[in-house]
C-alpha cells in the first residue's frame, strides 16, 4: 500500500521503520528542512526500548543510551536522599532491557538514518500539509502550494498542534497545564563528581529532573517544572535565562542552586499543554499517532515511549492487509491503543 506519514519526528520515523519491513511504499512528509528534534532529553523506559530494538536499531541505540544506575528522590532544601532504587541486574532481569536516557536529536538521528536506508521509504524535507481530506478507499494529501497527492494510508504523526487531527475530528483546542519546563544542559566537564542517576529533587509545587544523556555522557540534562499563572506562546524554542531559574527556584539547596549556575545557553522555556482523550483517532483511511492524538504531560516520562508504541502496534495492525481492508485495519490499531493512552 501507499502510506503517507506527516510528521518526522519520533513517533513519524519509527511508524516508516516499522512499516518498512512490510512491502508498503511509505513517504514522510516533514515540515522542517531536514531530519531534527528539538529539546533536549528524552527517558526512554523499557516497553518503549525493547521495541526499538526490535526494530534493528541495537547498536546505534547502545551507544547513544546512557543507563542510569539509580533514581533518586532528594529533598529541595537539603538535598538529602528520601529514596534511591536501584536499576541494577534485578530490574534488567525483569525488564530485559535497562532503562535508557538520550538526547532527543540524537534519537531522532539513528531513526532517520535508519529510515532513510529503507528503499520503500522516501523522506520530503519542506514540505508543508495543509489539510487531509480522508476517504475510505484512499485519503487526500493537500500541500501549501495547492498540490495534492493520493495515498491508501494517511497517518497524522505530526504533535500536538497537528494539522491532520482537525481532519478527523478534532477540533478542540490544547489546554494550559499551569506549568511550564525549563529545560537546560550542564556539561559533562562540570558535573564529573555526580553519579549517574535519574534524580527527582521535589519542592513546593514545583519539581526537578535530572539525567546524563548523549554519547559520552556529553551533558547533564535538567528539567524544571514551576507552574505558570499564564502562557501565550506554546513553542519548544521560547527562550528563558539564569534569572528565571533562580527566581523560581529561590530558596533551594545550595547544591542545586550551585548546579543551576553551571548551565549553558541557551536555556528553553517549554510550556505544558494536553488535551482531553480524543475519542475518534480516524476517518476511513486516515488515522493519528503519538502526540496528534494523545498528548501527554512529561511526568511519567511516557510520551515518545507511547508514541513508539503506537507506531508498532500500526505497522503489525497493517501486515498482510489489502487496500479494501485498510480501514478496518487502522479501527483495530486505534482501538488496541485508546485504552493504554487515554
């Protein structure tokens, strides 16, 4: 079948590798002029990694995942340990794989490369999706400069202000959490002496995340969340600044307030939106994945994970399917994954 895929991300790359290993002939549609990802650091929990391998990414992966040894819960005034749990061979042996921390562009860069050696996948960089008209033997592709094109499969795999989902039936708006993340990197250099943890440092109403990532350990990743009365502007590239974090951080530990003033910049204020669980994910031979249809807060750290997810149950939902029977097909895949990402 023709599929195409809007969206290059995460969720968009691992639905045309999966798809890849059927005779499907897959295109990407990406907005951007090549193959990125914005943000920082991504966890990436076992459910979601044992797939990725799965799919023949074990060495690339290895060697961009840095497997934390513990997670740790500290008190933000002292910074003493509450609790550390170990991720030790127990864990492994329950899990079969260790959990994973990476940096998001490199992700995203063992996907495409990945991708982008499949014959029957064709990557299109600036290209901009304006509206799928679905339809139940074929979907309508429409293209900012008025073109279109017809494919059997359209997947919306394009986040949270998808232009597909509207197509669907989604019309709703994203919604303000009423909190924000700044999000900022320290350079390994600088953070030699701190173990390699996933360390929780938890705080009146607000909270913090931190775990080495990319190859070599090359950072330390933070995530501060601090609610926010208000938010105009949802963007992964609104900056903010030093000052920010310490005003809203204002009273911690010496240790981590010492650990602030070691970031680089630029550092990126990341405002938090969901939505409400859509019950429609598609319309005839149109269909949504990953955050195009169930966004989620980072808290659980199972955002890229479930949009991992999503992307291989499609692709099994999809084998061994003819054209007449698409529709059906994408029903049963958006039912198998409702339940799990509601």
């Amino acid at each position: 079948m023709k599929i195409a895929i809007i969206g290059g991300g995460i969720g968009g790359l691992t639905a045309a590798l999966a798809l890849s290993q059927n005779a499907h002939e897959i295109t990407v549609f990406e907005r951007s002029a090549g193959i990125r990802e914005i943000g920082a650091g991504v966890q990436i929990s076992p459910n979601a990694s044992r797939l990725l391998l799965s799919l023949g990414l074990g060495a690339a992966y290895s060697e961009i995942s840095v497997n934390p040894h513990r997670v740790v819960l500290r008190r933000w005034e002292d910074d003493s340990i509450i609790r550390a749990t170990d991720l030790d061979e127990g864990f492994i042996s329950q899990h079969q794989v260790p959990l994973a921390n990476v940096a998001r562009n490199e992700l995203v860069e063992i996907l495409g490369d990945a991708v982008a050696a499949r014959a029957n996948v064709t990557l299109k960089f600036s290209t901009h999706v304006v509206k799928v008209e679905p339809g139940d033997a074929s979907s309508e592709v429409i293209f900012a400069d008025g073109s279109s094109q017809s494919f059997d499969i359209v997947i919306g795999a394009d986040g949270i202000h998808s232009v597909v989902r509207p197509c669907v039936g989604g019309i709703d708006k994203p919604r303000f959490s009423g909190s924000a993340a700044y999000r900022a990197l320290v350079p390994r250099s600088d953070v030699e002496d701190l173990p390699i943890d996933v360390t929780n440092r938890m705080g009146p109403d607000r909270h913090v995340v931190s775990y080495f990532i990319g190859r070599n350990r090359s950072h330390l990743n933070l995530v501060c969340i601090s609610p926010e009365d208000s938010w105009e502007t949802e963007s992964w590239t609104e900056q903010g600044t030093k000052e920010d974090l310490y005003s809203r951080f204002e009273g911690w530990s010496p240790e981590f307030l010492s650990l602030l003033g070691r970031v680089e910049e630029p550092i990126f204020r990341w405002a938090l939106y969901d939505r409400e669980p859509l019950e429609q994910w598609g319309i005839g031979t149109t269909t949504l994945l990953g955050d195009a249809c169930h966004p989620m807060l980072p808290f659980m750290a199972q955002g890229s994970c479930q949009a991992i997810e999503d992307a291989v149950v499609l692709a099994r939902c999809l084998s061994d399917v003819n054209t007449s029977d698409a529709p059906s097909a994408l029903r049963r895949y958006e039912d198998a994954r409702k339940g799990r990402t509601a």
